[in-house]
C-alpha cells in the first residue's frame, strides 16, 4: 500500500506498521505555522474607540496566544514589550447564535504566579462590555507564555446575540477573581479580537478550508475521516459534501460517523459507491490533476446538535478514476476540533501522529431541534465565576448523591438527557443514574433499573476555586417516563455514583447552599442506595442543591383523549411510505422521535397523510397535536 504526502511540493511516500495497522504520517509544509507557541507575531495596534481602554499600573504581563474558531493568533511574550491593549480586531472567527465555541489563552505570569483569564464579548453591539458578557477561562500559573499552559473555556453564544461583526476582549491579570473590561490594573494585558455572529437557521454549512499546500492518502485503501460539530439544539439535513482530492475518482464510500469520545464511532448513514455530482479540474501539483468534487445525497442524513452541540465524523473512501492515480485528500490550512483519524476496516481508528485536520465542505439545512419543548429544569446557581460547594462521589460502587425534579400535575414527563456539573483536576469519567421515588421529603425506593450505558459528552465550563468545571451530558438509552396523575406535584429523585479519575483525581458534583425553594435539599448514601441522609457541608453544616439540567418533554395528561373519544385511528402499521391517520381533528404538528429520544421529523400544519419514506426501518415514537390542542402518542414500526 502507497501512502503519499507533499512537503514543499515534494512527494514522499512512508509506511510505518504499527499494531498491524498501516500509520500515515504527513509533512506539512505549514507545521511550523500551526505550532504557532514558537512562532511570534509583530505587535498589535492599540485599538480605536468606541470601546474603552484598560491601564495596567504595574506592568505588562502579556497575553502570548488566542485561540478561537479560526482565530490562532501567538504574540509577543516578553513582558513590558506590548501595548497595554492590542487591537487584533483583524483577526475573525465565525460563531453561531446557540452554539458553543473553545477559548483557550496562553500567557506570562512573570514568575510563580497565578493568573486569572476573562474573556468578553459585546452581544448586543452597543460598544459597551457589560456585565453579562462576561465568561471566565479559568486560571494559568507559572507560565513563560511559550510553554504551552492554558486557560480554556467554552462560550455559549446567546440565541438573542445581534447578527454581524462585534468585539471580544481577552483580559489577563495577576488576581484570583473577576475584573472589569476596563479602567485600572495592576498587572496584565488585553487582546481585542472579532467575532462575525451567524444564525443557526436555515441553510448552513460547515467549511474547512485548504490551498492544495499537502494531501493525505492512499484514500482508495485507507479510510480517513475527520470531525465537524453541530450546534445545540439544531437538527441539521446534510444534502451535499464537498472535497478537493489529487488525482481524479470515479466514486467513494461517503460515511457520516457519531462520535465515540474524540474519535470515530458508530456509523450513522453510509453512501457506498457514490459518484461525484460534478468533479471540476482544479490544477496540476507535483504531476498530479487535482479536482474538486461534489456529491449530492439522494435523502438527507440528519444530525442533531442536542442540548450542547454533538460531534460528528465524515469518512471517505475513493476509487480509482481514468487516470490511474493515488488519491490524496487535501489537508487543511489549520485545525479545529479533533485531529483526523485514519482506520482500514472503519472499525478501528487511529489518531494520525501530526496533528492534521483535512478540508471539507459540508452543505445543508439547519432548524431548531424542538426534541424539548417546554420541561426543562434547571437547578444551578445564578452567576459565572464559581459555586459555593461540591458533593463527593467518594467511592463509585457504594457513594451515591440525589437530586430531585418535579412532575407537574396531571403530566407526562418524559427525560430524554441529563446534565450535570461536575469539579475535578481530572476528566470526567463514567456515570451510573438510578431513579428513586420521593418519602417524607427525602429518597424512597428505586424505580427501575440502574442505567450504565449512556452516552456521555462533557466540556469545560467554567471554574470551581482553581479546578476546572465540567458540564457534563448524560443521553439514555431509551426515554425514562413518569406520570402524574394527581391534583399535586411530584417529586422524584436521580441518584449518581462516579468513579473517580484514573490518575486518582476525585470527582465532585458542584452544588450551591440551598435556598428552600421549590425543590428540596439533596441527599447522600453510604450503602448504595439502601439508606438515604441529608447532605449538610462538614464545615458549616448548610444544605446543598446538586447543579443539574433535565432536558425533557412533558404532556398534559388531562388534554389527551382516548383514540375513542377522538374517533382517532392510523393505519397501516407497520409503515413503508404513508402514514394515514384518521380523526375528526386537523393535525396542528407532528413530531417522530427515535427510541433513543433523539427528534426524526417536526412538520407543522400536517395533511393526515404523512410521508414517511425517507425514514429509515425501526421503531418510533410519534406525537402528534391537533388543532384543538388534543395530543396523541403513537408507537410506529417503519419497514
């Protein structure tokens, strides 16, 4: 097997066996610009009004790289040699209302010191950074700036931010706490960059730019792949890829891939032997024709962003054109995300050793994922810098901490993803939840079983004292329901257990004092949920309220008729194409959830017959809302 690269527009060709897997490795002719913490930068100018300015009374102690999206920008570290505040405002990176988007900052802290990073940004536009638009990054000590130590966080960009081009402000300054965007210091500096904000509905697309500088392969036998991110709470129809490849095709295996903790997972949609759209001549580098290639999908493949955003992988297989050539896939400019993975049975991947990412195209449609509507719950302390205390998940097997929720009256709740906030110098690890009913006041029985096998995603988000915090996303693996027929609300609890850390890293869950609101304190057990005790703080002895979102729908158990009374009916079932219903209602929207909870279809203003060819075979859940507010859930089995 050939595997191929470009360095200075010189091919080289090197096999390394490793675990009887071919490893590729790429030359890039950018490498030393990418490792941009070696390479500095000429000084910023000190920015133009409107926005105000910042004094460091005691010295510059600089920031030495920003990274952001497409932002990547290293300057200079040597202390007192920059401007107080840089004007890098030429420099700008696309973000998306509703989606998060990595902060990571390097800096100098002049010595054994500790070091806080801010960073803000002006949503609303009006020139002024205000107290809302600030984030922490968290913290950097003992840093030269050039040693690669990080401040990072992840920013929620807010679904009302005002479309177009605004300022974001990195500020570093030797304290532990907030600080202003502007006015006096003591020791530190700020960095201005841009931010073009995009809405996330309607046709959207993700772009990761090459110039046909390197490519990888032999495509034709090894499988690369390479990750894209889909914004919270947005489905996205994939209806188009496009890739730029030496030598020319005559089709691929095209693979969109869910991801499996930062590297390629199970397969969500396969093209296999798909031809190229159109394949358009590009240019001739190093003897090789390069061509841009489009491939249009038949049916769109849905990805679904869920409540953070959700990651996934596209992977590419070619086979050989009239020409005869290897095929390389073009590498791009700068990395994002995950570095690209390479596997010869798409089973089994492998991170490639330099780092790469690859150039893609992806074209589509993006909505709003209303898979939850109208139940979330939200149990977490107001503000951005920290939390009062933590819950300690001391031992995985015996330590459990609950929570509860409520079920309104006269309501179905149906939990579709849970998250929670955990603190720890570590990773998070592996969660076990169990549902408990409510007794006195405190943790009953468990319902049901004990559920091991979710699917977890986390990301930094914000700062616990000096360690970081971790929103942490927990999908099941079917949705969990529970009924309230009743006059009153219920309350239910989630128990956790966790392992800690491999390096021995504890865990813990964060939590603010309670406040005897509407829900009540958590509890804890020693024994495995056998017996339950009120959590108080060893210290001071205030009760705790566990940071927590449940992210669910909810029915009105009350304006659900029978089929009877709706003279309701569907047919046939199970389904290939049509789905005919029958009622004496007209439908207001339907809405087909998979058995994982995860949104298929929403349509409003439904004709009672409802295409369904384009979904594929298995078992659904569909809800469908009438005119006058009746609602009626159905389970469907598609052919």
């Amino acid at each position: 097997m050939r595997n191929y690269y470009f360095f200075s527009l010189t091919i080289f060709s090197m096999i390394t066996m490793a675990k009887g897997i071919a490893q590729i490795e790429s030359i890039d002719s950018r490498s030393q610009n990418l490792n941009s913490k070696n390479q500095i930068l000429q000084h910023g100018e000190e920015f133009p009004d409107p926005y105000c300015s910042m004094e460091f009374m005691d010295g510059v102690e600089p920031i030495t790289r920003v990274i952001m999206g497409s932002i990547d920008n290293s300057s200079n570290p040597a202390v007192n040699d920059s401007p107080e505040v840089e004007d890098f405002t030429h420099i700008v990176t696309d973000v998306y209302t509703g989606a998060r988007h990595e902060v990571r900052v390097e800096a100098n802290t002049n010595g054994d010191y500790l070091n806080a990073v801010y960073a803000y940004i002006d949503w609303n536009q009006n020139g002024i950074f205000e107290e809302n638009e600030l984030y922490p990054l968290g913290f950097i000590k003992n840093s030269s700036g050039i040693d690669g130590k990080q401040a990072f966080n992840t920013i929620l960009v807010p679904d009302d931010a005002l479309e177009g081009t605004t300022r974001m402000r990195i500020v570093k300054r030797w304290n532990d706490g907030a600080f202003p965007a502007c006015g006096e210091g003591n020791l530190g500096q700020a960095e201005d960059y841009s931010l073009n904000i995009l809405h996330s509905d309607g046709p959207c697309s993700v772009n990761y730019s090459g110039s046909f500088t390197n490519g990888t392969g032999n495509i034709q036998e090894v499988i690369y792949a390479d990750d894209f991110e889909v914004a919270p709470n947005t489905k996205m129809e994939i209806n188009q890829i496009s890739l730029r490849i030496y030598g020319n095709i005559s089709s691929a295996d095209i693979m969109i891939l869910k991801d499996n903790n930062g590297t390629p997972g199970s397969i969500v949609e396969t093209y296999s032997r798909l031809e190229p759209t159109s394949q358009t001549y590009i240019d001739t580098q190093s003897g090789y024709n390069t061509y841009q290639n489009i491939f249009d999908f038949a049916s769109p493949t849905i990805v679904l962003g869920g409540v953070s955003g959700n990651r996934y992988w596209i992977g590419v297989r070619t086979y050989e054109g009239t020409e005869g050539d290897s095929n390389l896939w073009e590498i791009a400019d700068s990395n994002t995300n995950f570095p690209s993975h390479y596997s010869t049975d798409g089973i089994n991947w492998t991170e490639n050793s330099s780092g790469f990412d690859l150039a893609f195209i992806i074209n589509g449609n993006c909505e709003p994922n209303s898979a939850y509507d109208g139940c979330t719950q939200f149990f977490e302390p107001s503000g951005t810098v920290g939390i009062a205390m933590a819950i300690d998940f001391v031992e995985s097997n015996d330590y459990r901490v609950a929570n509860d929720f409520i079920v309104e009256p006269n309501s179905r709740l149906t939990l579709n993803e849970l998250k929670i906030w955990i603190s720890t110098d570590g990773l998070p690890t592996s969660f076990q939840v169990s549902f408990y009913e409510d007794l006195n006041v405190g943790v009953g029985d468990q319902i049901g079983e004990t559920y091991e096998d979710l699917i977890m995603e986390y990301y930094p988000d914000g700062i616990i004292g000096w360690s970081t915090r971790w929103a942490v996303n927990l999908t099941f693996p079917e949705p969990v329901v529970f009924e309230n027929d009743s006059n009153e609300e219920i309350h239910y609890w989630i128990g956790l257990s966790a392992e800690n850390d491999p390096n021995g890293e504890r865990l813990y869950w964060g939590a603010s004092p309670y406040e005897n609101n509407s829900s009540h304190p958590s509890w804890r057990s020693n024994d495995g949920g056998e017996t339950w005790t009120e959590f108080e703080n060893r210290r001071n002895g205030m009760k705790a309220e566990g940071m927590m979102a449940i992210y669910a729908t909810c029915d009105d158990l009350l304006n659900t008729s029978s089929f009877e009374e709706n003279n309701f009916s569907f047919y046939p079932n199970p389904v290939q194409n049509t789905l005919n219903i029958l009622s004496d209602n007209e439908i207001n929207s339907v809405t087909i959830f998979n058995l994982h909870g995860q949104l298929i279809l929403h349509r409003q203003n439904y004709s009672k017959q409802i295409d369904l060819s384009h979904i594929k075979t298995g078992m659904y859940i569909a809800k469908i809302i009438f005119e006058d507010g009746v609602v009626q859930t159905i389970k469907l089995l598609k052919d």
